[in-house]
C-alpha cells in the first residue's frame, strides 16, 4: 500500500539527529523540498506518526501488578526499563539508557516543523497546502499534549508556573531548550489546534485516519477539556465529535475468534481473536478511531492487575474474553504463577490510544455524572456496554455519587494501560474525595541496575511519582538548558 511507503527524502529528514540527545544535535542537510507532495507524504507515514511507546503508561499504574512470586520466578521475563517504572523509581527512569516516549513524540514535533517552515514555500494546489499545514500543526499539539501529561505536573491553578516543556517552533538546533511554564506550554498546544482548525474536511475519512478533520478535532478538544476541568467545553466538544457520519462503534460481538497456540509440559491453550494477528494495514482502520494513535510496548507484555481483571463480568463483558488471556504468561515462557495477558494488535505490542467514539461517550457520560444528571451520563455510557456485552446488562446509578463511580469503573475497563496514567494525574488534582487513588507495590527494592530479591519492599505512587524524569542524557546534551523537575 503506498500510505506505508516512507520515501528516501522524508528519512533523511527524520533521522536528523541522535535519540540520545533529540532535541540538542544540530541538524544534518536536509534533501531539497520542492513540492507540497512531498511534505504531504511525511504526514502519509501514518505508522510514524500514529506510535508511542510510553512504558509508564504501561507500568506505573494500578492496572498493572508483577507479584513477588511472578518475579522471583520468572526473573528474565522484565526489562530494568519496565520494572523502573514500575516501581516509579525517578533516580532509576532519569538514568535509563534513553527515553523512547521523549525522544519520539520530538522527532514528530521536528517533523512537523520541517512541514511548516517549508509548506508557503513549496508548489502545489492551496487546498493540499492548507490540509498539509493543518495536519502539522495538528501533530505537534498532540505530541505536546502527551509530553505536558509526562514530563509536567498535572494542570491547575496552582501548577501553572510550574515547568513546562522546550517549546520547538523551528528547526533551527540553535533555538532555545530551556523549559517554558507550564501555561505557556497549554497556551502553545491551543495556538496549534487553532491552526488546525482551518482545515476543510469536516469528517474523518476512514481510508485516512491519520489525516487531521473538524470531526478528529472535537474529539482531541473533548479530551483536552475533560483534563483541564472545563467540563462543558468537553461535552460540547464530545457532542459535536458522537455527530461524525464516518466514525462507529464495533460491536465486539462481530470480532471472531483467531488462532490458538498450545504448550505442553504443563499443557495449555491460549485462544486470541482475529484482532491479534492485526498489523498496520488493519489496525491503522479501526472504524471507533477520529485521529491514528497507538501505544506501543515492544515487550508484548501487558501485565493486568488482580483490581483490573475483577471489574470485569467474566461471562457477558467481550473485552475480557477477547482481549483478557488467561495464563497469557506462556507467551514468555512463565508458566508458575499463571498470568494473564492483555492483548489488542499486533500480538499484543499495540493498544488504542488516539480518540475513539467509545472514549467521546465516557467522556461525555463523565460529564454528565459530575454535573449530576445521571440519566443521560448512564444513557451514554450504557450505549458503549451494548456493543461490549455478549448478554448485555445496563449499568444503573441511583445518585451521583454512584453514576461516577459506575462510569470511572467502565472507563478503566475500555481504556486500560492507556488513560489510566492521565487519569490518575487529574484526578489528584480534583477537589472530589472519590478521585484520590493511591498505587502501592508489594515488591523487592529496586535499585539502578537491577533488583534485590533479599530485600522485600513497599513502594507507593505518591504525587512526586506523577511527573516523569526527563531522561540524564538529554539534560546532558542540553548543556543545562533543559532542568530536571524537582523531587
């Protein structure tokens, strides 16, 4: 397919400079850009630009859980980068040999303004022109939003002048690294959806679920609100996001089953749905997406916690039987304790994280919840069940209270290992008692090269722990522009 084509002139432009130190090398010479379809085809590279590899997201939260005996058992099974994170380590992440999510969501930003330095410059009709522009600006305040939500503490008022993010509006390597505030960071992600917004296609086009529209748009803006705390600018957003004609709920019930593999000694079947064998070519179409994102661990390992498996009805809930593996573990080899596995496309390494139509009525059922109207928030969240339940069973709620409550937990059941990370940074910010959540790991000492299985140790996900490090060597090669966030 040519969409998966990524021409010789656009990786000459992305490999300008060295992982280990993204954002400080200076650039090597560009390859002449002349027409606006070449520009168009760095956005055309929709497996780029659509994958994050966030291991705290997959790590750090309570939706993930590595027993003791797990461990102690099967100690080759887990990367010191993933168990890092797990334990949320900030001396042992900040000195991890590179930072995958940090230095990928940069080079999307450095390519976005490689389009725009270059886009009022090149030949080509004005509607590709204006649709190219919108798609960078739109790409670069993805990638920041992700950044802010990682590496920043979480927004409030009483955070805003905290650090922010180098804000790269060129290509230049000369320009500044030293980290904006955190409101001037929110300020420089609404400038660019601003931007994007002059786009004129106003739906998705499902052949190109990469490509920015009104509809993708919303959807992001009723994300973006939701974590904010403006929550009628989030329902109007997820409002006008649910009236899309391209983008649709999938009816789990219409996902077949895939293959099965067999071990032996001791014997065991693991039974996927067809979704697992799924590589780009069909995950990059999911019908439920406004915008391709994706969270990728190459370690294959989603590793769901006890709490994460008991919210689901084992019997009717298609999520837990299509994606939800029991003793998923063999997969790796860890056969004692039995573990489950978590897994989507792309035998497991790839889980939905762009905007969805599932994610626009939880947001918009939230909403709704906290606002106190709880028949519509269970009439929008109830419409997502029926096309996740084999025998559907409607959630009910008989005050607010308990409408929240029924909504988080259906949110922690269709987003896991993706939002829960977001999720547990805003809630700590919320003035409502129910949100606190508190992560703790019954675990052994972790230290900076590995673990000591002598020394049994709690660890607890305090509020320090919902900042990320930035990784040493990108501090390093900053020369000091870019500081560390205190702990």
């Amino acid at each position: 397919m040519r969409v998966f084509l990524y021409i010789g002139f656009a990786a000459a432009i992305l490999t300008t400079a060295s992982c280990k130190k993204y954002l400080s090398e200076e650039p090597k010479k560009q390859a002449s850009i002349k027409t606006v379809e070449q520009l168009e085809a760095l956005v055309n590279n929709a497996t780029e630009f659509s994958k994050e590899t966030n291991f705290t997201a997959t790590y750090s939260t309570d939706d993930t859980e590595i027993s003791k005996e797990l461990y102690k058992n099967n100690v080759t099974a887990f990367t010191v980068n993933s168990l890092q994170r797990y334990v949320s380590s900030t001396a042992g992440i900040e000195n991890l040999a590179t930072d995958e999510l940090w230095t990928g969501e940069f080079k999307k930003i450095f390519t976005a303004n490689v389009i725009l330095k270059n886009i009022d410059l090149v030949s080509g009709d004005e509607a590709s022109r204006r649709r190219v522009k919108a798609d960078a600006h739109f790409i670069r305040a993805m990638s920041y939003w992700i950044l802010v939500n990682n590496y920043c503490a979480p927004y409030a008022a009483a955070n805003m002048n905290s650090l922010g993010l180098p804000l790269k509006r060129t290509v230049d390597y000369e320009e500044s690294l030293k980290r904006a505030t955190l409101q001037e960071t929110y300020d420089f992600i609404l400038a660019d959806i601003e931007a994007a917004k002059k786009v004129a296609e106003a739906d998705v086009d499902p052949r190109k679920t990469w490509r920015v529209s009104q509809k993708a748009i919303s959807a992001f803006m009723s994300r973006y609100y939701l974590f904010t705390g403006d929550y009628d600018k989030s329902l109007a957003e997820s409002n006008k996001a649910l009236e899309s004609a391209t983008v649709s709920l999938v009816d789990y019930n219409t996902i077949l089953p895939g293959r099965s593999v067999s071990y032996s000694n001791p014997a065991a079947t693991l039974r996927y749905s067809q979704l697992n064998d799924w590589n780009a070519a069909k995950y990059l179409y999911w019908s439920e997406l406004y915008y391709s994102r994706y969270q990728y661990t190459g370690e294959q390992w989603y590793l769901p916690s006890n709490a994460l498996v008991a919210l689901y009805d084992q019997t009717n809930d298609l999520r837990y039987k299509h994606l939800m593996i029991p003793n998923g573990g063999r997969r790796f080899n860890v056969v004692t304790p039995a573990a489950y596995r978590y897994t989507m496309f792309t035998d497991g390494s790839i889980l939905v994280s762009g905007p969805t139509r599932a994610e626009m009525l939880l947001n918009k059922a939230e909403v709704l919840a906290r606002q106190g109207d709880v028949q519509n928030a269970l009439l929008a969240v109830n419409t997502l069940r029926q096309k996740r339940m084999s025998t559907y069973s409607a959630l009910t709620a008989a005050n607010k209270d308990e409408a929240i409550k029924q909504v988080l937990a259906e949110r922690r059941r269709e987003l896991p290992f993706v939002m829960r990370w977001y999720d547990i940074r805003r809630f700590s910010v919320n003035d409502y008692a129910a949100d606190n959540i508190t992560v703790k790991r019954d675990f052994y000492q972790v230290n900076r090269t590995g673990v000591d299985l002598s020394t049994p140790q709690i660890y607890t996900l305090e509020s320090k722990h919902l900042v990320v490090p930035i990784n040493g060597v990108e501090i390093d090669a900053s020369k000091g522009q870019i500081q560390q966030n205190p702990y």
